[in-house]
C-alpha cells in the first residue's frame, strides 16, 4: 500500500498533531469523569472535520490551488486530437459543422464524448435506459451526419462528465478539449461550468462553445466563465456546507444522548454505592442483588429424623420499598409459594426455574409460609416450607 | 513532469510541449493570489511530490515564489529542477538557484523542452515519464 505522507517531513508533522490532540483526550479520561473524556474527544474530532469542511468549501469555490494533469501526446508530433463533449447540442448544426470542420485538417482525430446525465434520482427511479438510449440516439446520428468514420469516433457514457472525461484521457489522450454547452443549462444539457471545471482539471486548451438553436458557435468571456464559476462553486460549498451541519447536528445529538448515558449510568453507580454505605454505616444486613434458591422435596432431614420439603434459602433480607429478585428452580412436580398476608407477598413457585420479585414496603420481620398443602410439618416449621424476611 | 507558471496561457504552452515531447505533465499556477501553497504548509503538494522533474517559472521578485523554491530543494532535493530566472538576481536567489538548471527568463516552451530533455532524457515511448 502506498503511504498517504508526501515526505517524512509530513509523517512527523502528522505524529506530533495526532499527540497533540490525543493529550487533552487523555488528560480528560485520566482526571475527570468518563463523559468529558467523550466531550473532549468529540471536540477534538470537532475542531478536525471543521477544518477539513473549511477546506473542501474552499476548494469547490475554486479557492485552492489546483494542479492541472494531463498525459503525454499519443501518436506523431502532426497529429492532433480533439475532444468534444456535448450532449443536447449534438443536434445544433453549427456544432456538427465545427466537428467536420476539425476533421478535415489534416492529422486531427476527432472524438465525442456524449455524457447522458443521469441524476441520481433517475438511478433510484430506473430511468436511467431511456437517458442511455437518448444520448445513444444522438450520437448516432451526429456521427451519421459528420461522416468522416476513420477520424471521427465517439462513445456515450454514463459516469458524470467530469468523470467521464477524465476515463477519455485513458484512452485517447486528447491535445484539446471543446465543452458544448448552452447558455444556461437545460434538462438534457452540460452545465455551462463544466469548461470551468474541465479548465481546472487538465493540462490542456480547453474551448467552450455555446450553441443555442440555429445560431453559430459563441465563446463565453472571461467574465462569464467566471459567473459560471463562482455560482457553481457556491451553490456546491453551501450544498456541502449543509450536508456537513446536518452531519454535525446528528453527531452531536448522538455525543449528547452518550454523554447523558453515561452520566446517568454514572449516577446510578454512585447512588447504589451511596446506598451501600449508608446501609453498612447503620449496621443494616447486605442486601444480595439476586437471590438463587430451589424447592426440593425431601430435602432436609427434622428433628426427628426424617427428610422434609423445604426451600434451601428460608431467610430473605430486603430493604423497604425496594424491588428484590429471586430465581427460584422448583423442582418439585406441583407449585409452592411464598406468602406473607399481611405484607400483600404472595409468590406462587411454578415448577421448574423462574425469575420473582418480592417487594414489601414496611419495614420489619415477616413469617412466610407455603400455602399450597405439601409437607404439612415443613409447613408450620421456618426453616422448611416456611422462614422469616427482615425489611429494612 | 510539473510546470510551475503563473500564467495560464504560458503554462498550458508549456505543457503542451513537453506533452509533445512525450511527457505527462502537471501545470500548477503557484502560490498567487491563491493565498497559501499545499507545497508550504502542513498538508504537502502531491503533484510535487511525485514529480519527476519540476520546472519553475514563479518569478522570484516575491517572497511566496522564493518559499516554494526553498520547500522543493529542502522536501525533494533529489528532484531535478528547471527554473526560469530573472537576469538580475540577488545573493539569496543566487544561494537557492545553487544545483539548478536555469533558463533566462521568459523562456519559450522549445527552450523549456530542450532543457528537460537535458537533465531527463528522452522518455521511452513504453513507459511515459510521469507528472
């Protein structure tokens, strides 16, 4: 892979930027909270993509240098090619006569670039066959009329027409390059900021020639051109300009929502932790977050020597008003319960592993029994089918 | 090979010839009224970078076309340089010209080619020298 980097030079210029803006990232993480660390980053990051709109906005205003590239002439030092791009204006007669103009001279290769315009609307909508055929069409019968068909060749192409002629230079490699437009765009026409755009591109003489119906071929004055410019260029700045705001207002809803995550994921750490302590500071008994037990039948021996029923956690500890879970596996064949009448608990245990909730909002000491007949001696002994639960 | 001129028409002659003479080229029209050149700041110029040969045409009575000229000795110094200099140059310009092949300005795109030609070679018809 090629190294994005001009020289080393940029490498390191590159490094010590990529430091510079990873520090107040660190700093954050390292001293403050986590969601600074995110509103530092997304600054950092901020300050980043401002800079590179500013740029792109500058550069589709014609603000920046640009470097014109064009390939070694193909074929002996007396022959000449000639690119022309048109689309609508295929039809005008001057246009067509100055082609068979520029094909007459001896060594010229004329070629026609015939761009068929296809908005991205039409590619959603499936119009583009008919764009196709339209500018098919057209050069068909430019290149019927002209005639000339060793030196006059040319090609429809759906890419947009800066692309399209930058894919002709790789092929034909042309020593000029004629844009036809009108004055003013048209549906099916070239914008008449294309020749700008083209000029701006390719090391080569670039004419531009408007043709509107019946009349003969006009080149725009400087004035012109640059009108032509400076409209294109700022209608795509301010078309980029808002699609970067839109960007950026998503973005940013998106950091805040995470920062508010965060924050309140935060709060809810630090409330339990509060919680935690101020529980342990009053010598209150800990609270498990969830509590694992079973029901299983016969399975803890009495006082008198024979195996009863029984829950394997009898004693809950809740705090007052607070939700508590209990995942209880029964594995006995019919359901049993937890039942506290006069705290409203009544959790009926269904065969098999569930998850309950005991809530009770008074604090205090709570017998429980099994009200579903089972083990009747388990039944009326905590410990068994029956235990305490202390609210605090 | 890139053409660094101010003039559009001059440079796309330029171009034209070296073209010709079976180069790729580039035509940059430097630093003027352009405000910073990518050549003096952060960001690099890429054209220069992968230049095979630059030729300089800037005009060296202003500073922004003498700063061009010191970042292409300091960042490419390996790279060919052709530049078009005033008849009168003072110590400074003198010092940074040290290396270069000069060519009295205005030169005209023959002179151009032919002092390329001299410092490059002939590109082969297989492989065309890059911009």
């Amino acid at each position: 892979m090629r190294s994005p980097f001009h020289s080393e030079q940029e490498a390191f210029r590159f490094v010590v930027l990529l430091i510079l803006a990873l520090i107040p990232v660190v700093l954050a993480a390292a001293l403050g909270p986590t969601w600074l660390a995110a509103v530092v980053a997304a600054v950092v990051l901020g300050a980043l993509a401002a800079r590179m709109t500013h740029l792109r906005m500058r550069r589709l205003r014609g603000l920046e240098v640009s470097v014109k590239m064009a390939p070694p002439h193909v074929g002996s030092a007396t022959e000449r090619r000639v690119l022309v791009v048109a689309n609508d204006t295929l039809r005008e007669e001057a246009l067509l006569g100055e082609v068979e103009r520029l094909a007459s001279v001896p060594g010229t290769h004329v070629f026609l670039l015939v761009p068929a315009l296809i908005s991205s609307g039409a590619r959603l909508t499936g119009g583009v066959d008919g764009l196709l055929d339209q500018a098919r069409a057209r050069l068909k019968t430019a290149l019927n009329r002209v005639g000339h068909e060793h030196l006059v060749a040319g090609e429809i192409s759906e890419a947009d027409p800066l692309r399209a002629i930058e894919d002709t230079f790789a092929t034909f490699a042309p020593d000029e390059i004629i844009v036809s437009t009108r004055w003013e765009r048209t549906a099916s026409g070239l914008e008449p900021r294309l020749a700008g755009l083209v000029r701006e591109r390719f090391a080569v003489p670039v004419r531009h020639l408007v043709f509107e119906p019946g009349s003969a071929a006009q080149e725009p004055d400087g004035e012109t051109e640059a009108r032509y410019r400076y409209e294109s260029g700022d209608r795509a700045a301010r078309k980029f300009g808002l699609k970067a705001l839109a960007a950026a207002g998503i973005l940013a809803a998106v950091l805040m929502s995470t920062v508010a995550l965060i924050q309140s994921s935060e709060r809810d750490e630090a409330r339990a932790a509060s919680q935690a302590a101020a529980a342990q500071a009053a010598g209150l008994p800990p609270v498990a977050k969830v509590v694992d037990l079973s029901v299983i039948a016969e399975y803890k021996r009495g006082p008198e020597g024979e195996k009863h029923d029984a829950f394997t956690t009898t004693e809950f500890y809740v705090r007052a008003g607070q939700p508590q879970e209990l995942k209880i596996d029964n594995t006995d064949s019919v359901p049993h319960s937890i039942t506290v009448p006069k705290a409203g608990v009544n959790i009926v245990v269904k065969p098999g592993n569930h998850t309950y909730t005991l809530l009770v909002k008074q604090p205090g000491s709570y017998l429980w029994y099994c009200t579903f007949v089972c083990d009747e001696w388990a039944m009326q002994h905590p410990g068994y089918m029956s235990g305490y639960i202390t609210v605090t | 090979m890139l053409v660094e001129h101010p003039d559009e028409a001059t440079g796309l002659a330029i171009a034209s010839g070296l073209r010709f003479a079976g180069y790729a080229v580039g035509v940059c029209p430097g630093p003027r009224g352009h405000g910073q050149c990518p050549l003096t700041g952060p960001a690099g110029c890429a054209p220069a970078h992968d230049a095979d040969l630059v030729v300089c045409s800037l005009g060296y009575e202003h500073e922004a076309a003498r700063e061009v000229l010191r970042e292409l000795r300091t960042r490419y110094p390996d790279t060919p340089l052709v530049v078009e200099v005033p008849s009168n140059i003072d110590a400074d310009l003198q010092e940074l010209l040290d290396g270069c092949k000069r060519l009295p300005a205005p030169a005209t795109p023959e002179q151009v080619v032919v002092a390329v030609q001299s410092l490059y070679g002939q590109p082969s018809k297989e492989s065309p020298a890059g911009a």
